[in-house]
C-alpha cells in the first residue's frame, strides 16, 4: 500500500508535538471537534523563565516586607505596640468584602477582645437560659418540700388522711386482738374451774 509522504509529514510532525500538547481545563474533557493546540517547545521556555524571574521578584518582595516590618516593630514603643496592634487588626478584617458591606445580623455577635484592666471581677456574670431555668427548678423543688412537710399540699393532705385510716384499722386490729385474747384467758379460767369442780365432786 503505498503511503503519502505528506501524510508521513503530517504524522511525524504530529507525533513530536503532541508531546508538547496543553489540556484546557474544563468541566468536561476535550471538545472533539475542535482541533488540538499545541505549544511550542520554545513557548515552553520562555513561559518557564517568565514564572522564574516573578517567583524571585515575589521572594525579594517579600523579604524588603519583612525587613520593613521588622524596622518599624524595633522603633515602636512597648506601651502603644498593643495600642497599634489591634488597629492593625481590625483594619485587616475589614480590608476585603466585609469592608464595603455592612452586616447586620442579629445572631451574629461581635466578640470583643478585652484587656485585663478592663475586666471587672466585682460585675455578676450573666447566667445562660438553661442555667436559669435550673435555679428555678431547684427553688421550686424546695417551696414545694416545705409546703409538702408542713402538710398544705394536697399530695401530703391525702398522705396523712391515708395514715390515719391505716393507724385507725391498727388500732381496731389491736383491740379484737386484745379483746379475743381476754376471751380465751376467760374460756381457759371457766374450763379450769370446771375442771377443778369435777375433779373435786368425784372425790
């Protein structure tokens, strides 16, 4: 079969630049129809100094900052460092989009950092919901024993109306027994006596 040789051309030429071929990303994989681009070895390069020289130019940057900072740090006082810090800071928070839009939420609470010479230790905390809720509970609980042990509540009123019920059939029980008691010691005396009679007739 003979072969074309522009289509060996063609080929070759396809086979050395497809090394050197970029995939554009995407969602999804490379269009089929379109064709394929490809970079020169020489683009190649040169993109790869360019990103050299501004990585080093980033670092030296970088490094000028530091030494900068460090400068300015050493001349600074140590009583308005912290003064100047938190100046800095808030500056830095509001330096991106929250510095062109105004928030207000009302859940979101703004925590504040406090010094300890503003810290007040004499000012009662204030206590959360559920703890709160658990001191009344705890209160409650106690009036209702006091009211409970000196007999108000209706709990404690059947309570006792259901001890003196028990305590009166005690005492009924008590006295049948008793009484079924004498009863016997009588029966057991007559019986005795009857005895004592016969035995005392037959002599």
């Amino acid at each position: 079969m003979p072969v074309c040789p522009l289509f060996l051309s063609c080929s070759v030429q396809n086979a050395i630049t497809s090394v050197f071929f970029v995939v554009l990303p995407g969602k999804k994989g490379g269009h089929k129809g379109r064709m394929r681009t490809y970079t020169s070895p020489e683009e190649i390069d040169a993109q790869m100094k360019a990103e050299k020289e501004r990585r080093k130019q980033e670092q030296e940057e970088q490094e000028q900052e530091g030494a900068a900072q460090n400068d300015t740090a050493e001349e600074k006082l140590p009583g308005s460092g912290s003064e100047d810090s938190d100046d800095e800071d808030s500056q830095r928070r509001r330096a991106g989009v929250e510095g062109l839009i105004e928030i207000e939420n009302p859940n979101r609470v703004a925590q504040k950092s406090k010094k300890v010479t503003q810290i007040e230790l004499e000012e009662p905390r204030q206590l959360s919901r559920r703890e709160r809720e658990e001191i009344e509970k705890q209160k409650a609980k106690e009036r209702y024993m006091k009211m409970h042990l000196a007999g108000k509540t209706d709990q404690a009123k059947a309570d006792l109306a259901r001890l003196a019920i028990i305590r009166k059939q005690r005492e009924d029980a008590a006295r049948k027994k008793e009484e079924e008691k004498k009863a016997k010691e009588a029966a057991a005396v007559a019986a005795a006596a009857a005895r004592g009679i016969n035995s005392l007739s037959l002599k």
